[in-house]
C-alpha cells in the first residue's frame, strides 16, 4: 500500500493522528497532511469524530480541521 493508503486505513479503523504517526513511523505533519487530502476528496468527513475521554489525543486542531466553525468547541 502507498503511505496514503496506510495512513486512510488506519484512520478508519479508529487511530487518532498521533496514533497513525506512531504505527507507521511518520512525521505527524506528514500523516495531518495526508488526511487532510482524504477530507479534501471527501472520502473521510471528519477526524476524531464520536465519543471523546478525558485527554484523547485528538483535542488539537488538525490541519482537516482549519477553518471549522465547531472545531474550537472540541
């Protein structure tokens, strides 16, 4: 698979950002950056999206995130 692949993948399958660049041994701009193509096409809506804990590491903004009026409210 292309790294584009790899970084989709795991973020379907749950893994926040921080995650994804962890598993696959990528720069976290890299993997936002590659997201943020995959919400561009609008093959994924949204990052870190349903039920949140205490300290998740999704709380900052992604780059798929600029410019969201609710994006401030997570």
């Amino acid at each position: 698979m292309s790294m584009l692949t790899d970084v989709l993948a795991q973020t379907r399958a749950g893994a926040t950002p921080d995650r994804v660049a962890r598993q696959l041994g990528l720069d976290q701009g890299l993997v936002d950056a590659a997201i943020d193509h995959w919400v561009r096409l609008g093959v994924v809506t949204s990052v870190c999206a349903g039920p949140r804990t205490p300290g998740a590491a999704c709380a900052a903004a992604t780059p798929a995130c600029a410019g969201c009026p609710v994006a401030s409210l997570r």
